[in-house]
C-alpha cells in the first residue's frame, strides 16, 4: 500500500483469537474485548488497527490524536511499533493506549508473539525486576513496566494499576467504556476522552460545556472519513454547534480555522438532546495530510 493511500478493513475477531494472535488487520471493538483489563479511572482510551505495512496517513493522523489526548507512546519501542519502524512490529496488529486520570499511560497490544518473544520485543529482557500485582506478574526497570498476557506496557505506576484486573474486577470497566463503544464497530481508529473531577491535575482537559467526547477515522479504498462527537447538557448543544460552526467553517465573511477544501467537505450536526456532531469526508487523494488538519482544529476547540 502506498503512503498516500487509505485502508478498508472488516470487523469481527472475538477477544480469544485476538490474544491468540489470529488477527489479520481487523479492529476488534473495544465492547468485545475483556472489559476487566480496562481501569476505573482510566479518561482516555485510543484504538488503532494496524496493517501489515504502515500507512503514512494513519500515522500521522495517530500522532495528532496521542498528542491531543496525552497518550504518547511510553517508550521508542511503543512509537516504532505504531509506525512500523521497530522490528517487532509486524507481530503486532491492534493497540490501545489507555490514560489515567493522573495522566500515567500504558499500552495494550494484541501481537502475534509468543510468551517468551514479549519482554525482547519490548526492550524489557535486561535488567528488570519482577514484582506482582492481583496474581499477575509485573516486569519493570525503573522508566518502564510491562505484563505478558494480556500484553500490557507503560509506566509502572499504571501498568501497576491496569495489572492483574481480571482476576480482581473491583477497579474495572467505569464510564470510558460506554462512551468509547459509540466510536464502534465500524472504523481503523477509535478515540474517547471523558471529563471527571480529577483531571485538572493531568495534561489535558474538556473544554466547558463538553462532558464527553468520542471519534473514529475510516479509511476506505474510495472515500475516508474523520468523525467527532461530544455530549454536553441539553441547554448548551445549539450554542455550542453554532460556535463550532463559525469557528471552524466560517466566522462572517472570513473563512475559519478549517481551510476552505476541508470546510467545503465537513458537515455539523446536533443529534437527540445532547449530542454535537462534526464529520469531514473526502477521497483518499483529499484526506491525504488534510485529516491530522481536521484533527488538529476540532480537537483544539474541545480540549485544553
């Protein structure tokens, strides 16, 4: 596949054949997979499907979403990973990096490795120190942490925390699930933030009135779309859809913060009582270096 090109990709492995390394380019739904690996006070959660070969369009595209929700790559091995520059990442086929709410992160992936290729392919095999969390053993040197199966890297404060959930399910699931399951099933990268009372102190934040935010990128053979949504109370939807509008598409007379190719092809809606929807659609040759400008200027206007 060419850089500039887009990917088209079906649905539908179920969490065993993930972990058992079947997964042949699919994103598998976050509902689908087992939601006690997920942590309570996890805010952020981003799903990326990765093809054999690296898309450059998806991974810039993956580089503004990490860096919009503070969910960068923990270690180079992770980076090289997502855009197929480290040589283990052919083994690997869906990642979901995950943020806490004070801003620690760690990485799930779904890879192809055997046990024993795990801590090598993740730069983990010298100098660590073993310790275990819930039964499950936890691999760390001092900057870096990770768990076997499920196949769990990051920072040790949060590898701590995501370790050993399915064996004591008290601290798992919360409200990200929900909200990250409407970016679901269709789409190669799937995105959710949620606002609570302790994220002042991390390195992002909801812009007020937003509660709630979720999006996915499909990247067909003809045409690609770029989809973001946010909930905010009921008083506030109109008003902020307005303001999106003439912020983004058009202010008077002047043209917005969108240049006019991506305005002319994005639509704003309000959908029930709550919902503000922004969507960019366009050919392969058009979403070409013009989504992560989308990307950019909606998730700007929603976060901090």
């Amino acid at each position: 596949m060419s850089a500039a090109g887009c990917m088209g990709v079906a649905i539908g492995w179920t969490g065993a054949q993930l972990d058992a390394g079947l997964l042949d380019g699919d994103l598998e739904p976050v509902a689908a997979l087992d939601m006690r690996s997920i942590h309570e006070e996890t805010t952020r959660l981003l799903q990326i499907n990765l093809p054999g070969e690296r898309d450059a369009t998806m991974i810039d595209d993956v580089r503004v979403l990490a860096r919009k929700l503070a969910l960068a790559p923990a270690s180079g091995t992770v980076a090289g990973i997502l855009d197929g520059s480290d040589v283990a990442a052919t083994g690997v086929r869906s990642v979901l990096q995950m943020g806490l709410t004070d801003g620690t992160t760690a990485t799930r992936l779904w890879t192809n490795w055997d046990d024993d290729e795990v801590l090598g392919n993740l730069g983990l095999d010298d100098s660590i120190q073993e310790t275990t969390q819930r039964a499950e053993t936890i691999y760390e040197t001092d900057s870096l942490a990770a768990t076997i199966r499920p196949t769990i890297v990051g920072e040790p404060d949060a590898v701590r925390r995501f370790a050993g959930l399915r064996n004591d399910s008290q601290h798992a699931g919360g409200n990200i699930v929900s909200v990250h399951e409407r970016s679901l099933p269709e789409g190669d990268v799937a995105f959710s933030c949620i606002e609570t009372d302790t994220t002042a102190a991390a390195e992002w934040q909801l812009h007020d009135p937003v509660r709630e935010l979720w999006g996915k990128l499909v990247y067909g053979t003809d045409e690609c779309v770029a989809r973001v949504s946010v909930l905010t109370p009921a008083d506030e939807r109109d008003d902020l859809a307005e303001t999106l509008s003439q912020e983004l598409i058009s202010r008077d007379d002047e043209d917005g913060l969108l240049p006019q190719s991506i305005a002319n092809n994005t639509d704003i809606t309000t959908q029930g009582g709550t919902r503000v929807l922004i969507e960019y659609r366009g050919s392969v040759e058009e979403f070409t270096n013009t989504a992560e400008v989308f990307l950019s200027a909606v998730l700007d206007f929603y976060i901090e």
